[in-house]
C-alpha cells in the first residue's frame, strides 16, 4: 500500500526496504534524500526494522522450542499461525506429538503444513501422506531425535520445502562407545590459527560466546542445563591459538563423562566444535603442487 508524501510522492515498504514513486506515479530506482529523510518515510523505516526484529524474534523462539526440547501447546500454533512471521518460522518443520507422559510419539512425525483449529495439525509424514496431529502437545525435536529422517530429507526436497531454522539438513553427531567412557572430546586437538583474534572473530559470526578461553554452548535437555565447552585460548589477541579438549560441565562446572550427555547437548557441543575447528590453518604437504 502507498502513502501519500510531500510534493505528490507516495512510499512504501517493499520487502523491507523503503520504495517511492513520484507524482506521476512512476516508481524511482532510489529514493530521493528530502523524501527519505521525511516523518512519513522514517516511521515506515522504524516500522520496517520493527518487523525484522519480530521476525527474528519468532524464528529465535522457534530454534530455542527445538534446541531445549520444549513441549509446545497445540493452542499456541493454533493462536500464532495467522501471523505470517510466526508461520514462516514454523512452516515446514518436523514436528510430533507428545503422548500424556510427555513421552515423544516418533511414529507420529512429520513436516508442519497447516494449523486448523478443528482439524489440528496438518503434517505431511514419512510416507508423503497428509496426517492430523491433534495431541494437546507437541514438539519441534531437535533432528539427532527424529525417526525417519533421512525419508523425511527426501521429501522435503523433493517437495523443495524451505525450513527457517536448520533443522533436517542440521549436521548431527553420535557419541562413540570410545568417546562415551572418556570426559573429553579430543579430536579437535591442535586446530592452529595465526593469531587468538582470528577464531574469536570465527565465534563472533557463528554466534558462539567465549568465556575464559573456552567457546561454550549451553543447552537445555530434559530441562537440565549442560554446557559445551571447546578450548580456542586466552593469550594475547595476537598470539597463536591452538584448540584443545571439548568439554562438558554441568551446573556446578563439574565436568560429565560423556556417556552421562544426552544425545542434543552432545550432538550441538559436536557441531560447534567441527563449525570452529573447519576453520583451522590446514599446513600443504610437503611437495604439493602450489
């Protein structure tokens, strides 16, 4: 919709950004400084910025459902749906109902594609068929817990189905029975970057606080936090850093074996750890062609 500005001209927001036309109507490839600097054209911009942030806030609260395993009300799909930020951050994700014990249904799966208040909740499951899921709860499961998922991902892609949270194509890690016995994650040992700056700004663009030499990653499971902790350094910001163990502690800053780690916080401590170490200074072989 077009408003009406100074000296004939009208605005708007199209996709976020803020467009115009002149008195004769037609739309100008930029918008002209007096008229971006008006009321009118400052208040569709904080408007904008305040839709982005709402997006964004949806699409967080979607993530932090998935990554805490966070029993969801089918009431509150069914209240949040019209909103067409909430549903493009809901739209197309695995999701299954949860049973009067809490207890995941994983036969129940499937990809989120509609919301009625009568009928419930529209998925499309394993087989490609459209299925109702009308339990009182459900959840977004974190991908290292959904059955079938492999059939899923085909689906999704074949039906080119867009998540806005990495969810199926998520990359997820197991602990080994090796792994599983130990207290710490020593594969990532001895990831060199030039200089300590370097991976801290890695963490920075990736999201991944750092606190006293350690990237961390907090997760809630089963309503119990456990952080993840990977060593990056604390030397001087330009000193070498070398990665070390992966770690994870509890409340108390107790490190757990691994075995005591449920499959997510493993699984998104694992996937932190490979994001950072991929980032390493990888020395060329000695006679490799250059």
């Amino acid at each position: 919709m077009w408003l009406e500005a100074d000296r004939g001209y009208s605005v708007r927001l199209a996709e976020g950004k803020l467009a115009c036309r002149n008195a004769n109507g037609k739309p100008l490839a930029s918008v002209p400084k007096w008229l971006k600097d008006s009321d009118i054209a400052q208040q569709l911009l904080a408007l904008g910025e305040w839709l982005d942030e709402h997006r964004r806030d949806c699409q967080q609260q979607v993530e932090t459902w998935m990554l805490r395993s966070l029993p969801v009300p089918r009431t509150v799909l069914n209240e949040v749906w019209s909103d067409p930020d909430w549903r493009w951050s809901l739209n197309n994700l695995v999701i299954a109902s949860l049973d009067k014990t809490g207890t995941l249904d994983k036969n129940t799966a499937g990809l989120l594609r509609e919301v009625d208040q009568k009928r419930g909740l529209g998925v499309v499951d394993i087989d490609g068929e459209t299925q109702w899921l009308t339990a009182s709860e459900i959840l977004i499961p974190h991908p290292i817990l959904i059955g079938g998922l492999a059939e899923l991902q085909e689906i999704a892609s074949d039906m080119q189905f867009a998540q806005s949270v990495d969810q199926l194509f998520r990359p997820t890690f197991a602990a080994t029975s090796d792994q599983q016995k130990s207290t710490a994650i020593r594969e990532f040992q001895g990831g060199r970057f030039e200089q300590l700056t370097h991976v801290l700004s890695l963490c920075r663009r990736l999201g991944v606080p750092v606190r006293g030499g350690y990237a961390c990653t907090k997760v809630w499971e089963n309503g119990v936090p456990v952080e993840a902790r990977f060593w990056i350094g604390n030397d001087a910001p330009d000193m070498e850093a070398l990665t070390e163990d992966l770690i994870f502690v509890d409340s108390e800053q107790r490190p757990k074996m691994i075995g005591e780690v449920g499959p997510v916080t493993f699984s998104e401590g694992m996937h932190m750890a490979t994001r950072i170490y991929a980032k390493r200074v990888v020395a060329k072989e000695e006679g490799a062609e250059l």
